[in-house]
C-alpha cells in the first residue's frame, strides 16, 4: 500500500515586490509638486556656489571645526543651536501634520522630490506608463537594451551630481572641483561623493515606495499625530458608491454613484494604493489621485472633489470649507504653535544678538597658586580665545576681583578672522590681599576697535593654606 506524501505549506514572511507603473497626471497638486521640486533643488544644487565675504556661502568646515551660514560663523560650543534646530524641526513636524496630515511626504520629502525627477526622466526615454509595461514584458532586443541603458545613465549622472554636490556642502566646492578634475579626491571624499551617490540612485530609482512603506519611520507613528480633524486624502463614499461605468442612455446606471470604477485613482499612486479603501498607512498625501479623479469628473460632467483633501469629521458630517477651517483651530494646534512660535522666538533672538566673542579661561592645575618674589601670590591661567566675526579685532586683556590683582604678561591679543588661539597668562596679588583657599575673580577681554565686543568670564585663585 503506497503512502501519500505529505504536503508542504510555505509561508513566505515577506511578499514579493509588484512593480508599480505610475501614470503621469496633470493638475493643481501635480503643479505644486513640480514647483517643490524645482524650488529644493534649486537650493540644495545652488548654494554651495554661492559666495560670501570671499568665502562660500554655506560651508560646514568639519576639518576646522567651523560652520559657515551667509553671514553666521558657528564652532563647536554652538552646539545648542543645533540641539534648539532639530527641536523646531520636530515641532514643525507635529504641527503640520495635526493640520495637513502628510504634506511633507507628499510634496517636500527628498524620497519624494529625486522620485519625481527620476520618473520623468524614466518617461522621457521608455514612454508613458502603457509603453513601459510593453517594454518590462518584451522579450531582449536591442531597443529594450538601449532604452534601459540609457535611463540608468542618466539616473547615474544625476546621482553622481547629487553626491558631489552633498560633499560640496562639506569640502569648498570650487576646491572639490578641482580636486575631481585632477582625480585628487582623499578617500573620505570618495566615499561620500559615491555612498550618497548610490543612496540617491538606489531609493530613487529602484526602491521608491519601498522606502515610504517599509524603510521611513514617519508612515508607522502618523497614526499617533493625527486625528479626525487632521486634513487627509479622502474618497466620498456616500457621493461615489455604487460604482460602475455610467451610459447616459441606460436608466440603470441611474443608481450608480460618481465613481466610474476607472481606476485612475489607483494607477497615478506611487505607493500603488488604492484610496477608495480609506486611509492607508502607504498614502503619502501627494493627492495625484486627486488631479486624476477631478480630470475624470471633468470629462463625465460630474463636480469635482469625488476624492479631495478633508477631515474624517467633514466626511462624516458633511462639513463646508469654513466648518473645516473652524475645526483646525483646536488646542493641540493651538499648543503646538504657541510651543514653536516661543522656540523660534528664542532661537532667532539669541543667535542675532549673540556676541562674536568667546573666552574660556582654564586655570593651571598643575600648580595650585605659588609665592613668588615680594611676597606676591601668583596663579597661572590659558585663555582660550575666539574671534567668531569674520573681521580681525585687537582685544584688551584685564582682571578684576581682588585688591591689587594685576595680569603679568601679554595684556593686549589680536586675532584674525574666525581665529581662535590659547593665550597663557600669569596673575599675581599682594600675599595678604585674599583670605586662603579659592577667591573669585574675573577676567575681561574688551575689542580695542569695538566697544561692543567684550566678554567676561569668573575664574578661581587661589591661595595657598
């Protein structure tokens, strides 16, 4: 007697990629995208070339620990304006999205923009969306060999300039120029140049969606941002079922809804959704589904909006743009804009009112405080000195805080542009001048050139027991 085999169940723990084929669309939502695109770019291709004070205009100088921002030399001890950056970033980010839902995915995100730039290239060689199907299932030919050839090298050489440009921002740009003409790059500029390079490449012309559904963080918590009053991407039930095909000459179709079951709103996704099944965690927001469907109501004589920016609340209780509008303005808005506003407030005030001159003062450990000649009591300190303005100053060194203190040595440093130095400095007072142990002191640094520059710092001397 033959025993049957037993069957074999394989469970796949990750489905396998089906290529999405966007459809060009034209519209409101695709013109704004477009002008994102152009206005990013714009900025990220162009400022690196752009001058200032005989320097680049934005140039983060990691070797020389100096960031350059127009008119703005931060160092290292400026760290909390980075810190105080993300913060308003963050804030930024909770804001938007209670109000507009996923506007920065849909129009602003990088993953979003280089999307954009390398599907119009992928159709100005292969076709629109039905001539790149044909192309995908055609057997191997010349014509299919060159067509995707040339894509990819286009796709490269936009990478490539992409990544040079990423470390332009890093090296002088006119430097770094120079440096590939004569193939003199050092290795870490090779690498970056090529590694955001192949980032840019990959996630933008292999990965795409993939990395709004599986790699960003931002699709897997908006859940926690939004509410029933957040502006969202959504279908009209009630207008659009029953779908069908509508023939104006058969009375049955009389019954159907707005929506044609075309499918439109499906093809011009790139994250292949379709948004009639409500609010999915892979919907961007780009609305391209948006300007196919109002194209469609368009041409069948129907009103705009089938699929249109609302809330669930409007959805739900029919809602006009004013009753929309009313309900945006609630107290986790409120909050969060009271929050940002004080934020930028701070860190705008602080930055342009903040003074172009740094002192540390460190005390020699090394030798707690000495007797030298006449009785005198000495300590001995580095002033570690920054000149953060782009123009040379002449600065006046003094100490305060005990009778008869007085700075031996060096009393006057001048230093250059964005220059920083360590100045040794020896202070003495009278033996009988300080009660023993630690006495507090101050040491001033007062521009010559500028009374306004001028910096104060407590140090500690110390008497010897």
């Amino acid at each position: 007697m033959e025993h049957a085999s037993p069957q074999v169940a394989v469970v796949k723990m990750y489905a396998a990629r089906e290529e999405i084929y966007p459809r060009e669309v034209q519209g409101r939502y695709a013109s704004v995208r477009w002008l994102f695109v152009w206005l990013t770019q714009l900025v990220f291709y162009g400022l690196p070339w752009i001058s200032w004070n005989d320097r680049q205009a934005v140039l983060f100088d990691l070797a020389a620990r100096k960031f350059y921002i127009f008119g703005i030399v931060l160092w290292p001890q400026d760290f909390i304006y980075l810190a105080a950056l993300l913060i308003i970033c963050a804030y930024s980010l909770f804001l938007f999205t209670a109000i507009f839902g996923r506007v920065w995915c849909g129009f602003a995100c990088p993953q979003t923009v280089y999307t954009e730039i390398f599907m119009w290239i992928e159709r100005k060689i292969e076709g629109s969306r039905s001539a790149r199907m044909r192309l995908d299932r055609q057997p191997a030919s010349m014509n299919k060999f060159l067509r995707k050839t040339a894509k990819h090298l286009v796709w490269a050489a936009v990478a490539l300039w992409t990544g040079y440009t990423f470390v332009g921002y890093f090296t002088p740009v006119y430097v770094l120029s120079a440096e590939v003409m004569t193939l003199t790059l050092g290795p870490w500029e090779w690498f970056w140049v090529l590694f955001y390079s192949f980032a840019t490449y990959g996630n933008a012309g292999w990965m795409r969606e993939q990395v709004c559904k599986y790699m960003c963080p931002y699709a897997r918590f908006q859940s926690a941002m939004f509410d029933k009053d957040s502006l969202i991407v959504t279908y009209d039930t009630q207008r659009g079922e029953p779908r069908g095909a509508h023939n104006k000459t058969d009375a049955a179709t009389s019954s159907l809804g707005d929506c044609i079951d075309c499918s439109l709103c499906v093809q011009v996704c790139p994250t292949g959704i379709d948004i009639r099944k409500g609010l999915q965690y892979e919907c961007i927001g780009c609305a391209a589904c948006v300007d196919a469907c109002n194209m469609v109501m368009d041409k069948v004589g129907s009103p705009r909006g089938l699929i249109r920016y609302s809330t669930d609340h409007a959805m739900a209780n029919r809602w006009s743009s004013k009753q929309i509008f009313r309900h945006a303005v609630r107290p986790r808005v409120l909050i969060y804009s009271t929050v940002l506003l004080l934020i930028v407030a701070v860190f705008f005030g602080t930055l342009f009112t903040r003074t172009s001159l740094k002192m540390d003062v460190i005390r020699d450990r090394g030798a707690m405080g000495r007797e030298v000649e006449n009785g005198m009591i000495e300590n001995v300190y580095r002033l570690q000195i920054m000149n953060t303005d782009e123009t040379a100053h002449r600065y006046r060194i003094s100490v305060t805080g005990i009778d008869s203190i007085r700075l031996e040595g060096q009393t006057e440093v001048a230093l250059g542009s964005t220059e920083s130095r360590a100045v040794p400095v020896s202070v003495r007072i009278a033996g009988d001048a300080a009660s023993k142990g630690s006495n507090k002191i101050w040491f001033s640094l007062q521009a010559v050139d500028d009374e306004r520059l001028q910096v104060k710092e407590k140090a500690v001397f110390f008497v010897p027991r």
